[in-house]
C-alpha cells in the first residue's frame, strides 16, 4: 500500500512556509499561521510543464462511425437550426472546447457567476452571463508591485504574473516573472502563490479567498472574493512596497467594446476603490475594485486607462511615486469601439526583518439577470441580503473586508477533519475539496425567486430560491438529474437545503408536460419533449428558458429512460437518511409512488425486474442495454428496497409490503438472469457485448450504502467477487492502474471498444465506485482506483479545476468541465461512514 507508506513519509500536521528560513520566518512574525501554505493542496511552480497534452477530438472506430451515422446527420441538421435562430446548440460537437492547462482555483461565491484564475495569476475564465463561459485571457487583469527606498528611489517593479508580454497591448509594463520564484497553491475555496524577489530579499504571498461554506447560505452566495497580499521585508533596509490592482470592463468579447462603461471612484468606511459600471450580455452589472483602508495603507487610484494602450501613464506614475496619483474621480463613457480599465493602488512601509499586508477586494454586482429566451427575469440571491438596485458592489466590498477572517475559520474548522487524519492519502485531500469548484463554477445560478404560493406548506424554496447548474461547461443543461444523481453528495452533505431546492423544483417538474412534439437526434422518432409523471432529463438550457423549457436535452426520448425515475427515489430516501426529516418525506411520496408505478411497466415479463428497451436509455446514452441489465437492475432493487423503508416510516404498510414483494421477484430475476459466477453481466441480450464487465453495475447498492442499509440486498459473496474483478480487469488491466476504471472491459482482458463510452474512463463513475469499494471495506483498492483520476486530471494533463467527464487511454478526453465528478464526496460520506462504525465499536 504505497500511498499508507506515503502517509508516514514525514507526515507533519502543522502547517509549513514554503522555502522559509530563518530569516523569512522572522519576518512574517505573528501573521505565520494565516499566510502559512497549506500542506495539502494542489502545488506548482508558475513555470511548472505538464508532461502530456491531451485534446477532445475523438475519431471514433469504423465500427461506431457505422453505428453513429444516423445520429451524426440528424445532429448537423440540428445545429445548422439552431444557429439560425441566433443560439448556441448546448452540446456544440462542432467547436468543442480544447481544455487549457493554465486554470487554477476560480473567483465567486455560489449561483452568482465565476471568474476563473490561472495559477500563473491570469484572470482568464468568465462565466457571468449566466450559464455562459468566456474563455478570455484579459491582460489588463492584473497585480503589479513597486518597491521604493526610503529615499524614494524605485527599486523594483514588475507584473505579478508569469505570463508572457501580450502583442499589441500594455507594451511599456514589465512582464514575465520569473516562474522558478514562485509557487502556487490551491486548496477550494482559496488558492495561495507565493513570490519570492531573491534580489530584493522580498517575498509576497497572496492569498485569495471565496466565500464558500457549509451550510452558510447568506455568504456562500456573494458574489466575489478578497486578496490578502502579505509583504515581507528579509533585507536590512526600510522600504516602501505597494500592490496595484488592475481590471477591465467587460469579460473579454467584443461586447466590451459596446460603448456606454463609465467608472468612478468610491470609499466606504473600511474600503476605498473605483466601480465599473457596463453589461453583461445586455444584463447591467457593476465591478468593483478595492483596498481596505487602514492605519498605515495609503490607498490610491487611477479611475480610467486604456487597456488596448501601451499602458505607459499606469506604469510611469507608479514608477516615480510607487502610487497612483491621479486626481480624477470619475470617467468619462466609452465610445463605441473603446474599452476602459481602473487601478487601485494599496502602498504601505514594511521596515526590515519585518511583514505588513494588504488586502483588496473584487466584487461584481449583477443582480437582475434572464436567460437566452428573455421570458423571466430573475434576482440572484445575494439580493435578498443586499439589495436588488445594482448598487451594492461598495457595501459589499466592505463586508467582504469585514468578515472574510470569520469565513477562514470556518473554512478551517471545516477542513480541518479531513486534512488532519492521517489515514487519508495526500493526493485525496487536495481532491476532495478542489473537485468543489464546480459548486460555484458550474455556470451554477441560485435564485430568489417567490414561492410563496407553493403548494408545499414546508417548501424550503421560500427561504432558499432556487438552485440550478450545469451538467457542464460544453453540455449546458442545468440540473441533468441522471448525471446531478452523482454529484448530489456534495451538496447534500454541504448544502443540504440547495439539495433540497432540487428536489422540490423536480416534484414540480413531475407534474409538468410540454405537448410540443420534437424528433429526437437519435433514432428520428418524435415525441412530446415532457411526458407528464416522468422525471424530466434536465431543467432547460439557459440559451432557452430553464425552469419553463424543461428537457432541453435533444437526443432521445428521455421520458423512457430507465433509471431518471429510479435516481429520484434513491435520492429521496438518501435524503431523508441525511436529513432526518419525515416532511421532507412526506412531500416526495406521493411522487415517488408516480414515478415507481410508471418504472413498473417496464417490467415487461412480470419477473419483477424491469427491462432496458434496446435503446440508450439511460445515463450512458451512447450505450446501448437491452432486456435487464445490470445497471438498470441494481437501481431499480435498490429503488424497491428504499420505497419499501419509505412507506414503512410513513406508515403505509400495505405499499410497504407491496414493494417488499416486487422487491424480492427482482432479486432472483436480477441473480439467475445477470450473474455469471464472477460478476454481473452488462445485460441479458446474449450479444457479443452482454458480457462486458461494467464499473459501474453495482450502482445501486452504493446508494444503499451510503443510506447505511446493511442488510443483504445483493448477495455478499456476488458484490466481493464482482468488485474484485472489476478492480483487476477495468483498474490494474488498464492503463497499468493508472487511470481509474475503464467503463467497460471484456472478460478476455481487453476494452469494450464496442461503444465510444464503454472505452471512455468516467471520472465522476470512478469516484462513485471508489466511494462503494469503501463501503465495501476494500479501502485499498477505492484509493488506488480514484487517484488514477486526481493524478491524470491535474498532474499530468494539467486539466484541474475543469475537470472531464470522460478520459481515454490515450491522447483524449471528452467534455470538460462536468458536474459528474463531485462524486468524490460520496466517497467521503463513505470513509466517515467507516470510521464512525470503527469508532462505535470501542
């Protein structure tokens, strides 16, 4: 067990400075623990080179083009419609997005839009139009430093940032800090990087924090982040240092240059800065840049210069004054074609062998926002707490400045547990709360919007708005219940009432239907796009209307797939098992009881076990299962099982026993139609492919698991058997073990290359699967089986922080950025769930 010998390979729980000697830790003095680097995280030097460039342009084998071809045509004609009508198709397969290894722990809190950070200190993913993503590098995003004896003769100066100097723009501003000096950090929801001038004997370390945590819902909704800079002085002299600010209208389109942006200066009590007013996507909204202002900080700014420029009037006065001294406190509007930035400068005195910091502050306030189809508009939630005028952005500087210390403890307290206990592998404790991001980076919006008519009399979206995210970055559907059954641990255990949300804005989906008739890309059959009583595939596509255009996924008639139906009763009962809460319970049932009823019909032998129809018909929707199988079947016993406990504690004995005895009719069916002697067969259609060993067949049961059922629902010998040889075929047989579990694997030890997916590793599957392998108690086995994902994804195809939904043995991968792999938490709530059985036993 390699990582357990790892673990005690100078395990040290204090935190540590990177590089400190004596004399730096003199410096920093009282502030070494706040501004200490974690041991644990993500951690490169700036100039740091992945060893592997991987792309997502997949040529598929002639078997599967032969099988894909129907599809492909129906598909172009699909996209040519929709780029008629002015919009994005929401799977575009024609420009698919090429992964950067550049993306390092993003901005924002929750629901209210991101601004992605690159490690190399770029400002260079946003995603404020809500569910849209701009891939823009905006070079006027910037830190600069300036450093001035006490003679006032400037000494240093440079951009904080080893990026390359841009073509054509702020030519006169010193670029490309050396990366070998610097070291970055990530550990969601706060990153550190640490630059060391060795010929300054100066060393400043950033910090930058986001307002995400647990079950904090006021705060982990704002919108913004704070950058604590502490500077620490080794040399024998005195000197003058300050941090510029730099930022630019706009998200780095052509809209920016629209015209009609204005800035103007602003101070509140404990923050002084300039606001940028604009758009965004035809949406007002208004950045605001800022120091905190304190004893011993002057703070200065300059309201406007032209980011497109050379940058020469920013970068002389900084040079002669080590400030901004600018007099102008507001701007005037862009013209058409012109684009505007703002500076604040915070400059302090840090006297030899000793630290000062500084501390600024970026918040964007856009509260009033719609979607594509302009039908609605909505409020962001932060709102609710300060105001839906688009004017918050200076109080909410200040509060930002405030409390952002209260929010590092918590965050700390929160943490703690995790990074503290030594059982646990390094690399696993900077996965588990970097896959996090994708709560907030998720194109996630979260909503207040007015349930006061809600026919639930408990509705927690009366207090709680609505929440919604993408299935990913390139598939933008918000809520893809099929994929969020995955990745729903993790608000769950977190925020358990955005989980909630969820839940009662599908109950009211249930209910919904949509007779408009649409012809599915797959087949070419046509149907309605909401069949009423059904869980809907996807709560609409923010290029439409989501929350009104309801299933805006195009490719199959989703109101027959087998197991949407059967995640929304395992996620109900898993909840309730959360939760405790027997209201939450009784609201579901009666929709629980729908969906069951319409699942049943699809037991077409009247064995008790329902049968796939010979179509994807389900979450791997490019791979096809017909008659039962074992991934639809081990859902639908453990959805048997849990309806079952669920009319039981609702006191519905007679649907208890109901389901009891479906449940036990499915439970031979499922053993002497599936089970082969080693492990459960992909499905029973006798086909070359039935007996392809899946990762994922025993899915169910990790629900159930996680529930804490014990009971034997699935044989104990058949799941220890059928885990093994999943562990020595799809995880040591591929890749050398390297990289996670390979959806499908033939008995013969070769890939099931049948279909694209089942040769396609699912990052978020693998974590699932690990998370069952815990439970299980081959602890192991789950650690080997997901750090093959971790160390792939971040150290070796640099794709953190956008993690993919589906990795290839070689050279690619599909979909970046994806809702699935959250999973990870679901590993957690296993390994907490093992120690507090280890911990009741003494």
């Amino acid at each position: 067990m390699k990582w357990v010998r790892d673990l005690h390979k100078g395990v040290v729980v204090v935190r540590y400075l990177m590089n400190m000697g004596d004399e730096g830790s003199s410096a920093l003095g009282s502030n070494a623990t706040r501004f200490a680097v974690p041991q644990f995280g993500w951690k490169v030097k700036l100039d740091h080179v992945f060893p592997e460039r991987r792309n997502p342009h997949i040529i598929p084998t002639l078997k599967q083009v032969v099988a894909l071809l129907p599809l492909t045509s129906r598909y172009l004609w699909y996209v040519m419609k929709i780029y008629r009508a002015q919009r994005k198709p929401l799977m575009d397969y024609l420009k698919m997005v090429t992964g950067r290894q550049i993306y390092g722990v993003p901005l924002g809190g929750i629901g209210c839009g991101t601004i992605g950070r690159g490690f190399k200190g770029e400002f260079c993913r946003y995603q404020l139009k809500p569910g849209v993503y701009e891939y823009a590098l905006v070079h006027a995003n910037q830190f600069i430093i300036t450093i001035q004896s006490t003679d006032k003769k400037i000494l240093y100066q440079k951009v904080l940032s080893s990026c390359r100097k841009p073509n054509g723009c702020l030519g006169t501003w010193d670029w490309e800090f050396e990366g070998s000096n610097a070291e970055y950090c990530g550990l969601y929801p706060r990153a550190w990087t640490v630059f060391d001038i060795p010929e300054q004997k100066i060393r400043v370390i950033c910090r930058q924090i986001s307002p995400v945590i647990p079950h904090n819902y006021k705060d982990s909704s704002l919108p913004g982040g704070v950058f604590v800079w502490l500077i620490e002085n080794n040399s024998g002299e005195d000197k003058h240092v300050s941090i510029t600010f730099t930022f630019k209208n706009g998200v780095g389109t052509k809209e920016d240059k629209a015209g009609g942006c204005w800035s103007e200066a602003f101070q509140t009590d404990s923050a002084k800065g300039v606001l940028i007013h604009h758009t965004v996507g035809g949406m007002p909204c208004t950045y605001a840049i800022s120091a905190k202002a304190e004893e011993g900080v002057n703070v200065s700014h300059m309201v406007q210069f032209d980011p497109n420029g050379n940058g020469k009037e920013l970068w002389e006065d900084l040079q002669q004054h080590c400030e901004l001294t600018s007099l102008s406190d507001r701007s005037e509007e862009t013209k058409k074609g012109k684009q505007l930035a703002s500076a604040v400068c915070a400059k302090t005195t840090v006297p030899k062998c000793e630290s000062r910091e500084v501390e600024f502050a970026l918040v964007w306030d856009m509260p009033k926002i719609h979607f594509h189809g302009k039908a609605k508009e909505y409020y962001r939630y932060y709102t609710k707490y300060f105001g839906k005028e688009g004017n918050a952005a200076p109080s909410m500087c200040s509060y930002l400045f405030d409390n952002y210390k209260c929010w590092e403890n918590e965050i700390e307290v929160w943490q703690k547990p995790v990074l503290s206990d030594l059982n646990l592998p390094d690399w696993y404790k900077s996965a588990l709360f970097n896959e996090l991001y994708y709560v907030s980076d998720g194109g996630s919006v979260w909503l207040d919007m007015d349930f006061t008519d809600s026919k639930y009399p408990k509705d927690p979206r009366k207090e709680y708005g609505q929440f919604a995210y993408l299935e990913g970055h390139e598939y933008r559907m918000y809520n893809t219940y099929d994929v969020h059954f995955y990745a729903s641990f993790a608000l769950a255990k977190l925020w358990p009432k955005l989980q909630e949300t969820i839940q009662y804005n599908m109950l009211d989906a249930i209910e919904n239907e949509i007779d408009t008739v649409r012809t599915h890309l797959f087949d070419g059959h046509s149907s309605k796009r909401k069949v009423k009583d059904t869980v809907p595939h996807d709560i609409g596509d923010p290029e439409e209307e989501p929350f009104l255009a309801i299933n805006s996924y195009p490719i199959h008639d989703v109101s027959e797939w087998r197991d949407l139906n059967l995640k929304f009763v395992l996620q109900c009962y898993r909840d309730y098992c959360f939760f405790d809460s027997c209201d939450y319970l009784e609201a579901m049932w009666p929709k629980i009881k729908t969906v069951m009823n319409k699942a049943l019909t699809w037991d077409e032998d009247n064995d008790g076990l329902i049968e796939n129809s010979g179509f994807a018909d389900q979450t791997f929707d490019a791979w096809i299962m017909k008659g039962p199988s074992a991934y639809c079947g081990s859902l639908w016993i453990a959805a048997l099982y849990c309806s079952s406990r669920m009319a039981e504690i609702l006191n519905h004995p007679e649907e208890s026993i109901h389901y009891s005895e479906i449940l036990a009719r499915a439970k031979e069916a499922f053993n002497s139609k599936l089970w082969n002697g080693e492990y459960y067969n992909f499905d029973a259609s006798n086909s070359s492919q039935s007996k392809s060993i899946m990762a994922d067949q025993l899915c169910g049961l990790w629900y159930l698991r996680a529930c804490g059922v014990t009971e034997e629902v699935f044989p104990a010998e058949n799941v220890k058997s059928a885990l093994n040889k999943i562990f020595t075929y799809n995880v040591l047989k591929f890749k050398n073990g390297q990289l996670g579990a390979v959806n499908g694997m033939m008995p013969s030890g070769q890939v099931d290359a049948k279909s694209i997916q089942s040769e396609e590793v699912w990052c978020g599957v693998v974590y699932g699967l690990a998370a069952l392998m815990i439970h299980e108690d081959m602890i192991q086995e789950a650690f080997t089986t997901a750090k093959g994902i971790y160390n792939t994804v971040y150290n070796v195809i640099g794709l953190g922080y956008q993690t993919p939904e589906a990795l290839y043995e070689e050279k690619h991968y599909r979909s970046v950025g994806y809702m699935r792999p959250l999973s990870i938490w679901g590993m957690q709530h296993a390994w907490e769930q093992r120690k507090n059985k280890l911990t009741s036993k003494y």
